[in-house]
C-alpha cells in the first residue's frame, strides 16, 4: 500500500501472502480426524444423555404400586387398606 510501513499491512515482518496447497493425502488425514473428533462427540453426547436420564430416573420416585392417600382404593385387590 502506497505511503504505509511494511509493518503495518498486516503480514508479519512485511511477507507477503501465500497460498498453502495441501497434499491430497494430509487433506485426507484432517478429513479423516474430524470425523473421528465429530464421532466422538456424539459419543459423548450420548452417553450424557444416557446418564442424565438415569439420574433423572432414580430421583423421581415410581407413583405405581404406593397408596395416593388415605382413602381406600375402589379396586378390590388393592394391597394397602385404608387408614
């Protein structure tokens, strides 16, 4: 740029830019990598999910099975008798 310091075009040192070419077997390799990065994250999402359920799970207690009150159920087999 006319009238400015090398410093200030923003390259380092004043060196000018260039173009990197890959070589078709290092774009495989981090193709290949980020896959396996993109894998493991669903693996690791999943298996959270996994635990949070269960720890969802185990603080809820089951309704079924546990008297709603004190009142006697309609239901002649019922196990609990009322109080």
């Amino acid at each position: 740029m006319p009238g400015r310091a090398p410093a200030d075009d923003g390259y380092i040192d004043g060196d000018e830019e260039t173009t990197m070419f890959l070589h078709p077997d290092h774009l495989l390799t981090l193709a290949d990598q980020r896959h396996r990065e993109l894998i493991e994250e669903a693996d690791r999402h999943r298996l959270l999910s996994v635990a949070r359920r269960a720890r969802k799970a185990r603080k809820v207690p089951a309704v079924r099975g546990r008297p709603a009150g004190t009142l006697a159920s309609c239901d002649p087999s019922a196990a609990v008798p009322a109080r």
